[in-house]
C-alpha cells in the first residue's frame, strides 16, 4: 500500500482487464464446419495462452483432445498437429488468407483457409467513470496485445488516454514501461495474462486483475477482483491517505521525543518516569494511527455507497 501511494502514472492491459475475456460477442464467417473440425479448432485454441484463443474455445464448446504437436508464434499464431491434421489460428498472414481486417481470427486446416472467426469486446461496468475519475489525478495509457480495431471503442469510452498502443508484444510492453519509468515516472500497470507479467514486474507497483484470486495469476504486487476494477480510484486515494497518516505518525513521534529528551537532560524526569512514558509513547502513536486509518476508511467510503465494506477482500498484496 506504502508503493501504492506514490504512483503518478496509471497504464492498462484492454483484454481481460478494461473488458470481459470471455464475454465477447464472437461470430463465425466461412465454411461450415463439422463436429470434428470444431473439437480440433477448440483444442487448438485451447491450447493458447492468449484470452481471445480461450474466448474461441468457449464459443465453440467442444471436447477437447491434446494436439500431438503445438506451437505458438508470439502475435501471429497457433498451429496444432493432431496425426496427420494441421490446425492453424492466427493473423491473415499466418495462414495464408488474403485480408486486410485486423480484428479476426483466420482458421486454416491442412493448409486450407476455412474462414475467421470476428468479434467485439464487451467492457467492464463502470470501467468509463472509473477511467475519468482517475484522470483528474493520473495520466492515463493502454497498453494492448490486440490490434488496434477497438480503438473507436476505447475512445467513446474515455477520450483523454495519454497513449494507446496496440499489438504489443511481452517485451515490448516491458520496454515501455521501463521508458516511463527513467523518465522518473512511477507506473502502475494493471493486465490479467501472462503476457502482461514483464511488465507487471517491471512497473512501480503491478497489478494483477483476476476473475478468480485463487487461481493462478502473473506475479505481482497486489491482485485485485476483477468486479472490484472500478473501485481503483477510492483504492488510491486510500493509499494516498496512508501515507499522509504515516507522515503524521512519524512527527508527533519526533515531537514526543525531543520533548522527552528534554525534560530528561533537564533532570525533571527520573528513570522510572522515563521507563513509564517510553511504552506509553509508543502506545500512542499506534493508537492515533489506527484512530485516523478507521476516519480515512469511513470517509472514502462513504463517498461510494456499492464499494465493498473492507477493500482488503477485494484487493490483497501479493507474496
């Protein structure tokens, strides 16, 4: 919470974070397909670590089988072998399909384009008047693993983004974070994939958005619900206002100090005055922080009346 405090620039993962990975409106376009083929395109998909191949999986819901052979090219695509099928998922190129359309998942079998697959992504409630509260304090960027088709989108969403980058790769993600940060930025990142967690790592303070905290996430230094998203602002401004408490602890224990030293070099306390007022000091500076915590909390949340009652359930520090 300490790290969280001080951050003063705010960069966001769009897929899985700003909107739902597995909600998404997918529709497919080409060749009718048969059980068979729809149970190796699922399996390849499956196969993915990338949310929209999950999202494919899904859509189509059928057995899985394991490929006798994978692999994943970083932005393009997947290719499966299943005996003498190849299944291909990826990008125009990748399979060979004549297209300019970015937002698409071509599907080649055997070498033979069969169509794509298209959809539109569905945000977050709340995601917009989260996004113009924290503007008011932080410069505000996307850092995306997608093309840039939902552009128009994120823009009718919130038009004050500071940056929008698209079709970024995990080390490319890390590099641009590493940039702001020697420029004397302080980031939080915020992605859900494991191709968010260089940069996760790389930032001031990386935070994980989960559907499930107690599945298996990229490493961080906190995980937040994904439903409790929106609730960020009233989570930094909690921050903020730690930190101004711990400055107060930190003086009115300087004070109580250089009082007590002088008393004592005065000789007006004797030990045993000394030894009674040293714990009741320390006593006090616990008792006033946990005092003015309770006050912070009951303020900042009470400018929300949804949020949840104790945000530690809703956001945790990770190990």
């Amino acid at each position: 919470m300490e790290r969280m405090g001080t951050i003063d620039t705010l960069i966001f993962d769009k897929t899985g974070t700003l909107s739902f990975h597995d909600r998404e409106k997918i529709q497919w376009l080409g060749d009718v397909l048969s059980g068979e083929e729809k149970t190796l395109i699922a399996s390849t998909a499956h196969q993915s670590g990338h949310p929209s191949s999950h999202a494919i999986a899904h859509y189509l819901n059928a057995n899985l089988l394991d490929p006798d052979d994978f692999e994943e090219t970083t932005g393009k695509g997947v290719t499966a072998r299943f005996g003498q099928q190849q299944i291909q998922l990826g990008s125009a190129d990748f399979v060979g399909a004549e297209s300019r359309e970015k937002a698409r998942v071509f599907v080649a079998i055997d070498g033979e384009v069969r169509g794509f697959f298209s959809w539109k992504s569905q945000y977050r409630s709340g995601i917009d008047e989260m996004l113009h509260k924290l503007s008011k304090s932080y410069p505000i960027a996307l850092l995306s693993g997608d093309t840039d088709t939902e552009r128009p989108a994120l823009l009718k969403l919130f038009e004050g983004w500071k940056d929008l980058w698209f079709k970024q790769k995990p080390d490319e993600k890390m590099n641009i974070v590493e940039n702001w940060q020697l420029e004397g930025k302080r980031v939080l990142m915020a992605g859900d994939g494991l191709n968010d967690s260089a940069a996760l790592q790389t930032a001031w303070f990386g935070l994980a958005v989960s559907e499930n905290t107690q599945a298996f996430g990229p490493s961080s230094d906190g995980i937040i619900q994904a439903d409790a998203l929106p609730h960020l602002p009233e989570i930094l401004q909690y921050a903020k206002k730690l930190q101004q408490v711990t400055r107060e602890s930190l003086r009115i224990s300087l004070i109580y100090n250089v009082l007590g030293l002088s008393f004592a070099l005065a000789g007006v306390l004797t030990p045993i005055y000394c030894a009674i007022l040293m714990p009741l000091s320390s006593v006090s500076v616990v008792a006033y922080v946990v005092l003015r915590e309770r006050a912070v909390h009951a303020v900042i949340m009470g400018q929300r009346k949804k949020i949840p009652q104790k945000p530690a359930t809703a956001f945790a520090a990770s190990s």
